[in-house]
C-alpha cells in the first residue's frame, strides 16, 4: 500500500480498528440476538428447541459460504465499500426476521442463512483493513481487540434482546438490533479512509487467484491449527446459544434462575470475554510466552470451567463459574489468528483469515443442531431433564483441541511472537 507505511500503528489506525472491530461486533449481535427471544419465537413460530437450534446453524451455514471468496476478493481490491454494502444488507435481512414473511420454521431458516450470507464477508475486509494498518509486532494486540467481537456481539445482545423482548416482543428486538448495524455502518464508511494499492513492477510475476488457498492448505502448521480452531469455536457459542436455557430452565436440569438473573450473568461472561481477549495480545505481547503451550492450557481452562459451570445452579455459582469462563474463553483467539496470519503472510492476509475462519466457523454449522437435539433427548412432556449431556459434549471437544495442539510446532509458534 503506498501510503500505509508511515500510518502503521498510527492514531488513525486504531480508529480504523475500533470501527472495523464495531462493524464485525454487529454480524455477532446479529446471530446472538436469537438467543434472548429463542423461546419465545419458537413458541410463537411453531418449533422444536431443535429447530431453533438449527436457525443458530443456518446463519453459520451463509456465512461461511462467502468465506473464502471473500478473502481472495479482499485480498486483490478496497474493501470499505463492498463492506459498507455488506453492512447494509445484513441490517436488511436482520429487519426481516421481524417481518410477516417469518411465520414458518423453513422461512426463519431462510432469512438467517441470508443474515450469515451477507455477514461472511466483514471478517476478510477487516483483516485486510488491520493488516494495512498495522505491522506484524503490533497485529497480536490489534487481533485481539478484533477478536473481542463476539463477545461484544453477545454483550450487545443479552443486554439489548431481553429488555426490548419483554418491553415490545421477539419481532421488535430484531428490528432495534436492524437499526443499530445500520448506524453503524454509515459511520464505518464515512470515517474509514482506505489507501491506494501500491502498483505492482513491470516485471512482477502474477499470482494466482488461487495463490492463497494454496499457501493456506500446503501448510501443516495452518492444518493443525484450523482442527483445533475448529474444535474450540464451537464452545463459546455453544455457551452464549444454551446458557440462558439452562440458568433459566427449571430446576433440578436448570437453574431456576429469572430471565434477568440470566442475562445478568451472560453480561458478565461477555464483559469477561472482552476483558480476556483485549488483553490477550497485550499479555503475549508483554511476557513473549510460547503460543502452543498458552492455548493449550487455555483449551484445559475451559473445559474444567465449563464443566464447572454445568454442575451449578445457584445464582452465586452460576455467576462466578461463567466470568471465570469468560475470561479465558476468547483468550486463544487472538493467538491462533495472528500465528495463522504470520504464517501465511502479509500478503495473503485476508485469504488466510477468511480460510480459517471458514474451517473454524464450520463447527458452528454442527454442533448447535447436535445440541439442541441433545435437549431434545433429554426433555419429557415439555421439560428438559437434564442439560449435562451439552456441557458434557462442549468439554469433550477442548479435550481432543488440546491432543491436536500437541503436533503444532513450539519452534512456529515462537517464531510468531516476533
């Protein structure tokens, strides 16, 4: 990039930051908004938990289909306009969950597959963005506040969902979250400014279209670290999907808790998940630990936590289990991006995150189907008899990460801290 040199790690860098980690927050807000209202829509709707579950599945499933194209497009062309575009059709489709059209559960599962469609490209623009705008030392800490995304997508919706839930309905809620991502995207637009590609030599080679997938798949490090990272991304959502189910849901399965107890304590683990991911660059960073070892024993963390969080149903025990979760739950992310990234190069920044974005995010196609139908299995005559069988299976899959990160490189993995 011709101007972007002296503009690393500048002021304005972390303005583009902040705003291309707010627009990829509302594809999260987007998704995660569905939890707060998911029983209420389902009854109103006509499904099954399931089902419901299944909706979680299909915004995945549209958004991982742009993935990759997204990464080799970011990868080659500006991305502030066609991820201006983007942000504007996903506050579209977000609207139309709150329409009459949505009546069914096949038409639910269509305007959530659009809704994930439409999001699949703001994780390509904005590491294209934040490659540009920062140099590689640096790119651990900005990954990391990018990363808090989800958390403060889950943040966003646990404290907006319930509240306009309870004061106008499940419909209204998608229309207040439509309007917010809106907003946000004009304010994206007009405040980021996107340098000029530098232009190439004459005599300069041209790489193929395919050039990253093939840099991306020829990598054994890259491989290894998207089964992983596959494993691990479906936990915190699998957390934020049945969280509130379970806390809620009667007791002795659940906790007996208030829909407000609840979402207190989800706002507490999302308020932990960013505190943990924003920091964990700066931590990294700062103690220069080795990145095998570090997400492995975060894998371990979260699972004892989990597991733990499973066997309460006090308010207190809920509360303290879930920050404690929170706070390493989004920890490693930053971690496997930034390793990924420096691994695949600057040049292929976009390619390689939208790749392994994809491979990660695939988890999130499967496992909320496969857990609802464990609450299905478990539930007689409309209540759910235990919720052990989730946690259970979230826990078992931190496990086997954990076997996997064991066949990543320790010398890749310090040679990504520089």
């Amino acid at each position: 990039m011709s101007n972007t040199k002296s503009s690393k790690n500048s002021a304005y860098s972390w303005l583009v930051l902040i705003m291309i980690t707010l627009c990829y927050t509302c594809t999260f807000f987007s998704r995660f908004v569905w939890s707060p209202v998911m029983s209420e829509a389902a009854g109103d709707i006509g499904m099954t938990m399931s089902q419901a579950g299944g909706l979680m599945s299909a915004f995945y499933f549209g958004y991982l289909i742009l993935q990759i194209p997204a990464g080799i497009v970011a990868d080659r062309i500006r991305v502030k306009y066609p991820m201006f575009i983007c942000m504007v059709l996903i506050a579209g489709s977000t609207w139309l969950m709150s329409s009459d059209i949505v009546s069914s559960y096949t038409s639910a599962y269509v305007v959530r597959f659009l809704g994930g469609f439409f999001s699949g490209t703001i994780m390509a623009c904005a590491s294209r963005l934040l490659s540009n705008y920062f140099e590689a030392k640096v790119r651990g800490i900005a990954f990391g506040i990018l990363l808090a995304s989800p958390s403060l997508g889950t943040l966003l919706a646990n404290q907006i969902g319930p509240r306009v839930l309870e004061s106008a309905g499940w419909r209204a809620t998608f229309q207040v979250c439509a309007v917010i991502i809106l907003v946000i995207g004009v304010l994206a637009v007009v405040l980021i400014r996107e340098p000029k590609p530098e232009p190439l030599p004459a005599n300069a080679p041209k790489s193929s279209l395919l050039a990253g997938l093939k840099n991306y798949f020829s990598n054994k490090q890259l491989i290894l670290l998207s089964i992983a990272g596959f494993l691990f991304m479906a936990v915190p959502t699998g957390y934020s999907t049945w969280a509130n189910q379970f806390m809620t849901g009667a007791a002795p399965a659940g906790g007996g808790l208030s829909s407000v107890d609840g979402g207190t304590i989800v706002t507490c683990y999302a308020v932990a998940s960013v505190v943990g991911s924003m920091s964990s660059g700066f931590i990294g960073k700062k103690f220069n630990w080795n990145r095998k070892y570090l997400i492995m024993e975060i894998y371990i963390a979260m699972a004892i936590f989990l597991f733990l969080f499973g066997m309460q149903r006090s308010f207190t025990g809920l509360l303290i289990t879930s920050v404690l979760f929170g706070l390493v739950s989004c920890f490693s992310s930053s971690h496997i991006t930034t390793w990924a990234v420096n691994i695949g190069g600057s040049k292929y920044a976009a390619t390689t995150t939208a790749t392994q974005n994809l491979l990660l995010q695939a988890s999130n196609v499967i496992f909320p189907t496969v857990a609802g139908s464990i609450v299905d299995s478990a539930t007689v005559d409309g209540v759910v008899s235990s919720y052990m069988g989730v946690w259970y299976m979230y826990s078992a899959l931190l496990v086997v990460a954990t076997i996997v990160m064991i066949f990543t490189s320790k010398k890749s993995a310090a040679e990504s801290m520089q």
